[in-house]
C-alpha cells in the first residue's frame, strides 16, 4: 500500500533539488503535437515552485491553433473549472499559491489537460497535491486527454490507485514520452 503522505513529501524533496541542481525544460514530443487540433481546448497550468513548466507545450499548443485554459480554484471541496486564458491576460492569486484567471468568464469543457503531478509509475498512475482537484476533473471531463507534466525524478516504481484515480493518457518529461 502507498503512503501517499509519505511519498509526497519525497517527491517534493526530489523535484525541488532536481531543479535546483540546473535549469531544466521540457521538450515538445511529437506524439503530443499530433494529438493538437485548431479549436482544441488545451488546459494547462502555471507551474508552483519546482512543478514542471509545461510553457513549451502551451507554446506548441498556441501554433496549433488550439485555445488554451488554466484551472481556477476555489477551495478545497469545490471543483475547479477551465477558464479561458490569453498569454497576455493577468493571472490572480488563488489558494494554495496558484495562479489563475480572475473569476468571470464562463467555463470551457477541455479536450486535453495537462495536469501537474507529485508522482508517477509507468502504468501511467499519478499523485497529485492530494486536494482531489485533478481526479474530479478527469470524472467530469471523461473524454479529455489526460496528459501528466513532471520532472523524470518523480517516477516510482508503483502507486496503487485508488477507485477515484483516473489513469493517465501519456506523461511527458525532460527526458521522455511515457505511454501504455
């Protein structure tokens, strides 16, 4: 059984001296530039501390013509919706340290997500923040692309699901393009 307090807490320790070590970025794999369509709606999110930086993908995303969102929280119990997001709009402080459009605009239902993650294993099972933002969204948006966004550091052997934990599509990092 994982730990996932416990793991947390190490992948967060991992992350962080793997990003304080050198510079890292993402490169733009060509499997994910052959999922974008014009019109897509790609969520994607402003990275927090030493979370990857999934810039170069929203980057590709853009030219492909695809409309980009970013999660907007509440609180812990609500879930958060996909709002709309243009490169040059402001970002407001959120819970939890995120970044995010100011409440307003209506919510868009994404395509693909690109979701931040504290842990993943090869059966494409991730750890999130543990706030369950992510996994209700997976519920709520079935037939959106999952897409995990991490450093190769936080990959473990194995994470054992729970019944709510919605596997991945694919996981990117700096060094790969992980899928089934």
């Amino acid at each position: 059984m994982t730990d996932k307090k416990q793991l947390r807490a190490e992948m967060r320790c991992a992350r962080d001296a793997f990003v304080a070590a050198a510079p890292r970025a993402l490169a733009v794999p060509a499997p994910l530039v052959a999922m974008l369509r014009t019109g897509m709606v790609v969520a994607a999110y402003v990275p927090i501390g030493s979370e990857a930086d999934p810039a170069s993908l929203v980057a590709a995303a853009r030219t492909a013509g695809c409309r980009i969102t970013l999660p907007h929280v509440v609180n812990r119990q609500t879930a958060l919706t996909f709002l709309p997001w243009d490169e040059d709009a402001a970002l407001v402080d959120g819970p939890f340290r995120l970044r995010q459009p100011a409440s307003g605009a209506a919510p868009i239902a994404p395509d693909l997500v690109l979701t931040p993650l504290v842990a993943f294993d090869r059966a494409l099972n991730r750890i999130g923040q543990g706030a369950g933002h992510y996994d209700r969204a997976f519920a709520q948006y079935p037939h959106a692309k999952r897409i995990g966004v991490a450093w190769s550091v936080q990959e473990v052997a194995r994470i054992d699901a729970d019944p709510w934990d919605a596997p991945l599509d694919a996981i990117v990092t700096e060094q790969e393009w992980i899928t089934r």
